[in-house]
C-alpha cells in the first residue's frame, strides 16, 4: 500500500514539474519579443495566423517566434546581394513534391545558388525560341474560344479559369515543346487547376506550422503523402512531371528535374494567371481607366489581333497598368519568412535575439494604402499636369514611388526561388 502512495506522489510530482518547466518555457518565449506589439495569443502560437495577420505597424509580432514588417527599407536591408538573413523553415513547407526540394524549396544557399544559376538563361528567355509567338499563338485560342463558344452563343463564361486554361497551356509549350491543349479543349485536361485549387490552401496553411510537414515525412504518415501513383490532385501532376522529365531525359531523369517541373506547372501557371486575373478585374472594375486604356489603344494602333511585345512596351499607360497591378495584388502568396541574424539584429532602435523569423509585407499595408486607386496611382508615370489630379503633388516623389514598387525577394530582380 505504501509502494502504491509512493509511486501515485512521483507520478504527480512529475506531472507537476513538466507542467512548470512548460508554464516557464512558454514565458520565456513570450518574453523574447515582447516589446513588440501584436495580438496577445501570438506570444504563445502561430494557430492563428492560419485565418488571418495582424496588420497596422511597420513590424508586428505574428508568432512566438515572428514578425512581419511593411517597411520597404527594412525589407532590401533583409534581401540584399550580401544579406545575412537566411531562409527559414516556412520554405520547407513549398516543396510541392515532399520529399524532394526546388529552387524555391531550396535553404542550402550553395545548392540553392547553383539551381538559380543553371535555371537563370530558361527563366529569362534567352534560351527559350519563339516565346512571342508561342504567346501570341495561345492568345489567339483565348480570343477564339471566346467568339466562338461564348459570345456567339450569348453564354456566360468564368475567366479565371480561362486565364488558368491559358497559363498552363503557355507554360508547358515553352517548357516541355506541346501544350496541355486545355484552350483547345476549354478543360482543364490534366487536372492541374484542381490539384492547385485542393493543395495550395493547404500548402499554405502548413508554412505557418513548419512541423506539420516534418511529422507527416515520418513513415507511418508517409501515405498521407501525395504520390506519382494518385488519380488526382498533386499526385496526378507528379506524374505527369515525371513523365515528361522520362520523355526529355530518359527514363531516370535527376529527380531535380522532376521537382522543377512540378514547381513550374502547379506555381508558375497560378501565379501568372492570378496577375492576369486580378489586374483585369480592378482595370474593368474603373469606367475611367477603361477609357484611358481604350484611348492608348487607339492612339498607339497597334497590331491585331495581338499586339506585339515591343508595341505593348511602348504603351506608358498600359505598362504602368501592369505594374500597378502587381503592386496592389502581388500574385506570390505567403509569408516567405527569413531568419535573423545569428548575432542578432537591431531594427528601428529595438535589438532583436537571434533567429526569430521576419517576414515581408508588400500588399495593403498602410504604407502603400493611400496610392492603392488603381488608374490614379498609373497616370502619376506619364502624366502629373492633369485637373482631375488636384489632390496629387505636381511634382511626385518617384523615389518614394520605387519605393512602394519594391516587391521582388530575390536580390538579382528576378523571382526564381525568391
């Protein structure tokens, strides 16, 4: 009997110092970046930030272990050529393939270096043959798709998922030599919309739980796991890299091949077709800018029915469109987070310990609110003399105007792995 009370009080004893030394970490950690101001659970989790971020501030605190800035000069300082700020673990996270990396996955900076580098001519166009008329050809489905299936027939139709039909029809007959033929089907013939629309909400979601992903490469989670072998979603695109990467290289490509297909067809599709998307929206969401826009055209006649890549360049309103569209609706989503400093880092006057993670805000913040009127923001490039732009200084800081344009991560300008 009095084994039993002897065994019940260590039993209890132990509970209770596991329960204090958990009580004192949670303190600890809240206590690290407590000078930060930001909603009171994310000294304690991250759960939260899965529904929505704390927003108003320059920096705020978004996790135990995060914050989130808004300031343009805090964010070259963190993506410079010679940062000392690393990738964190939300990148794990964006391996669409789990168990393999890619250039945006990537956290070794050697590897991750050297990935870019042999990626670098490919992404620039400079290897790519005929991308204009590669471009131009599936424009031409786009617009033939519309007269003759939609607005002969007086039917409605979803452009968002036409700009999808038309991305990845683009992306996969400049990367892999034919087209998914999703235009000249009007479907989505591989599935690829419907693995992007099930997995990247997911996808998302982890990145803010790091250990999700790593619990789930465990083996006995390991057929949670999409794979090559799946009729839908992911897997099916998998497949369908690994395919093509057999078809190119041979039936064992590198699996870095594999990998960086997977990323082109399910990141770079979507991306692409969200700047269309949302960039339409907000030009044919304003009657002025519409007018603006129509009155270019008219005055530039350029060619029909698809305007050439170097009339396109020279239309200032057009070109100051695009950029305001990526600007107010940045088609990248995520944190994509970076690590301090292992000695630490001082930022606006409050020293920081080290590896706490920092994430950079480009959209809707209160630094970029007042200039987020699509068409108002665009006529301050090419014209600053207009009545009906009073309320605009008549001579507009352009260096602050770059400022606000500031929304790549990657040092060289590109977005190759950001």
């Amino acid at each position: 009997m009095g084994l039993v009370q002897l065994d019940g009080r260590a039993a209890a004893l132990i509970g209770v110092i596991v329960v204090v030394e958990y009580v004192i970490s949670m303190i600890r950690q809240w206590a690290r970046l407590r000078h930060f101001k930001g909603p009171a659970i994310a000294g304690f989790s991250q759960i939260w930030l899965i529904s929505r971020v704390g927003g108003g501030r320059d920096i705020t605190r978004v996790g135990p272990n995060d914050l989130i800035t808004s300031d343009p000069d805090l964010m070259k300082h963190m993506l410079n050529v010679r940062t000392r700020y690393k990738r964190s673990s939300w990148y794990d996270d964006m391996r669409l393939d789990p168990t393999k990396d890619n250039v945006l996955s990537q956290r070794n900076d050697d590897l991750h270096s050297s990935t870019r580098s042999k990626m670098a001519a490919a992404y620039s166009s400079k290897e790519v043959d005929n991308i204009e008329t590669t471009v131009d050809e599936n424009v031409e489905r786009l617009l033939k798709l519309f007269d003759t299936e939609y607005i002969a027939k007086g039917r409605p139709f979803d452009f968002g998922y036409k700009a999808q039909y038309f991305t990845l029809d683009v992306i996969s007959a400049l990367a892999f030599g034919e087209a998914f033929r999703d235009l000249e089907t009007d479907s989505d013939v591989n599935g690829c919309i419907s693995a992007i629309e099930e997995s990247m909400p997911t996808i998302i979601a982890t990145t803010v739980m790091p250990w999700m992903i790593k619990l789930l490469q465990l083996p006995i989670f390991r057929s949670m796991l999409p794979s090559e072998r799946d009729k839908v979603g992911v897997g099916k695109v998998m497949a369908i890299a690994k395919k093509v990467a057999a078809e190119r290289f041979g039936p064992n490509p590198k699996h870095e091949v594999e990998s960086e297909i997977l990323m082109q067809i399910l990141a770079g599709a979507d991306t692409t077709a969200t700047a269309i998307r949302a960039t339409l929206l907000y030009i044919i969401s304003n009657p002025r800018v519409v007018h603006a826009m129509r009155a270019e055209i008219d005055d530039a006649k350029p060619n029909l029915p698809v305007v050439t890549d170097a009339e396109a360049r020279a239309m200032s309103y057009l070109q100051a469109l695009i950029k305001e569209g990526l600007r107010i609706h940045p088609p990248v989503v995520g944190l994509m987070s970076k690590e301090v400093p292992r000695a630490g880092e001082t930022v606006m006057g409050d020293p920081h310990h080290p590896t706490p993670h920092l994430e950079h805000r480009t959209s809707r913040s209160p630094l970029l609110l007042r200039y987020t009127a699509m068409g108002r923001h665009c006529l301050r490039y090419i014209r600053t003399n207009s009545t009906s732009l009073t309320e605009i200084p008549p001579r507009p800081d352009f260096t602050r105007i770059r400022r606000r344009h500031y929304r790549t991560s990657a040092p060289d300008g590109g977005i190759r792995g950001l």
